[in-house]
C-alpha cells in the first residue's frame, strides 16, 4: 500500500504514489483548468492504487485550520474557479482514508526537513520565488502556523532607490512578492527572467530583494537552513550574490559560523530538487496516518 502526495498548483498538479522514504513509485502531471476538469483526472489516478493515507499541498490562500467550517478550501485566490473550493473534501469523498493538507510551501519546508538539504535539523525555511512568493518554516520539528499559515512572501521591504517599478502585488503593489515575484521581473524588465539570464543588472536587484527578506526571516525566526526553491531560483547566479548580500546587511551582527563562515551551506537550493512538495505531500500522508492510529486507540 502507498501513500498518495498531491502538489496543488496555480498551473499544474502533480500526484504521486509512493513511500515515506521520498521513493515515488508513479507521479504525473495534469493541468489546471477548471476544478470540475482537473479534480476528476486527479481522483482517476489515484483511483488504481490502494492509498493508506494522502497528502497534499496547495497553492493558497488555503484554510488549514481543522476546527473552521470551510477546512480544506482553497479561499481567496485569484485564480476564480478555484475560489472557495473545498479541495480537501472532495478528495475526502472519492478516498475514505487519513488526510493530511497544508499549503505547497509548507509541503515543501517539511519535505526538505525530513529527507532533502536540512534533513536532521530542527528548523529550516523553504522559500519559492516563482510566480508568487511564499515561504514554510520548519520550527522544533514541527510546521509553523498560527491564525493560519506564514504569508512571508508579502511582507514590506525597504525599495532599492533606483527601482522605479511601481510592483505586482494586487493588495500592496511593492511588497516582496510584488517586486521579487517571476511575474515582477517581467513587466519590470519586459522579458522573462529565463530570457535575461545574462543581464547582470536584473539579479543584482533580484538578489537585493530577496536578501532584505532573508535578513528578516533570519532575525525574527533564526531558521538553521534557508532553502531557496521555484523557477527563478533556476537562476543559480542568484545564490553568490544573496548569500554576499545577506552577509552584508548582518554586518557581523550574528557572529555565527552559519552566517560568517559558511553562508554557501546555509542558503542553499533544494536538496530534493524539483520534488520537494510532492515529497513532503509523502510525508504530509505519513502523518495523517499517524494522527488517525492515535485518534483510534
Ligand atoms: P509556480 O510558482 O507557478 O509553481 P514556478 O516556480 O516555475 O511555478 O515559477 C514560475 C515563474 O518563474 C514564472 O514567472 C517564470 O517566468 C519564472 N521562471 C521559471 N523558470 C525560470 C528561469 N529559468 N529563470 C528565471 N525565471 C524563471
Ligand atoms: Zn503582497
């Protein structure tokens, strides 16, 4: 028997099968359209396989809060046809087994932490910059949340005196994820960051973003591994440039070894690579099947 592992996204959703080592024994891919489009191909898959337990991460605003009505639902996104969709029930309704959901960021910080580049630590935090940004943070083990989950990708940070671009963020414009997001380094340079690989200008500004952020997650949650993920970060030329920046703005302050010695080992790309929410969704599976024995004792 396998677990089942779903990473919700905005453009596609990735469904696995497979074990709590990270081993996926079948994944595919299926595109976003309309939920009554993509739901039934995403329940067919899983469908040929006898699931102990599933669980998934998604693209958000989620509802992860198991005493709230609306538990389960995708809420406020931009994305309409998905606005207010209980993800979670109807999946619930096709597979009468443990489910365990979170957001894709979330997934991911946990897939990281269990079996990718912070696997035997105890904190960590797991950053996509791709078409938004968002943020997981492992803490004492555990996923952080609170009222919900982290919104780390629209906090406010200072603006680089020379950036004119107004930012993408429909409720803040230059928030992070309105200045630093794949879609912002579009409509400010005119062309996708995949084109403008070799124009030193858009990383260094790119890398001044995204170092500001990690100055402040460093400072308020001192994660012990910040793992850079998503389709910009496919830009490695960003990792020197953020790792010096960070440096930088700390300015001694952390005298760490993490941070003055070794930061190339501290901020880093995902040790799973491009698996690491459909692996944490795995892990995700893993526990809700652990939380359901316990509730059965
Ligand atoms: P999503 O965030 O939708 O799950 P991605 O993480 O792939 O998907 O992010 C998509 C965004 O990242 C787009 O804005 C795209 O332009 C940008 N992007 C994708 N690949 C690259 C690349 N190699 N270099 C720079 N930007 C990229
Ligand atoms: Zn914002």
């Amino acid at each position: 028997m396998y677990y089942g592992s779903i990473e919700a996204g905005g453009t596609k959703f990735v469904c696995a099968v497979g074990n709590d080592q990270g081993d996926i024994q079948e994944a595919i891919q299926i595109k976003t359209e309309a939920p009554e489009v993509t739901m039934p191909k995403v329940i067919n898959f899983f469908k040929q396989y006898s699931l102990k337990a599933m669980g998934i991460g998604s693209f958000g605003p989620v509802d992860i809060d198991k005493g709230s009505r609306t538990y389960g639902n995708i809420t406020s996104t931009p994305k309409l046809a998905w606005r207010d969709y209980p993800l979670v029930q109807t999946i619930q309704e096709a597979f009468p087994i443990p489910i365990e959901f979170n957001t894709d960021v979330n997934a991911a910080a946990l897939g990281e932490a269990t079996l990718g580049a912070a696997k035997g630590l105890d904190s960590c935090l797991y950053i996509t910059v791709g078409t938004g940004v968002g943020a997981g943070a492992v803490v004492h083990g555990e996923l952080l949340s609170g009222l919900s989950h982290p919104e780390m990708g629209h906090i406010l940070i200072p603006r680089h005196p020379k950036d004119t671009y107004e930012g993408k963020c429909p409720y803040h414009k230059g928030c992070l994820e309105g200045l630093a997001a794949g879609p912002a380094i579009e409509a400010r340079w005119g062309q996708k960051g995949v084109a403008l690989s070799d124009r030193k200008d858009v990383w260094e500004l790119e890398a001044f973003y995204i170092a500001e952020a990690l100055m402040q997650y460093i400072l308020i949650l001192s994660p012990r591994k910040i793992i850079l993920g998503g389709g910009v970060m496919k830009q490695k030329q960003l990792f020197p440039l953020i790792q010096d920046k960070v440096k930088a703005l700390l300015n001694g302050y952390l005298a760490l070894p993490e941070v003055t010695e070794a930061i190339e080992s501290y901020i880093v790309p995902p040790g799973l690579g491009d698996h690491a929410g459909i692996t944490g969704g795995l892990i995700l599976a893993k526990q809700a099947e652990r939380a359901s024995e316990k509730a059965n004792i």
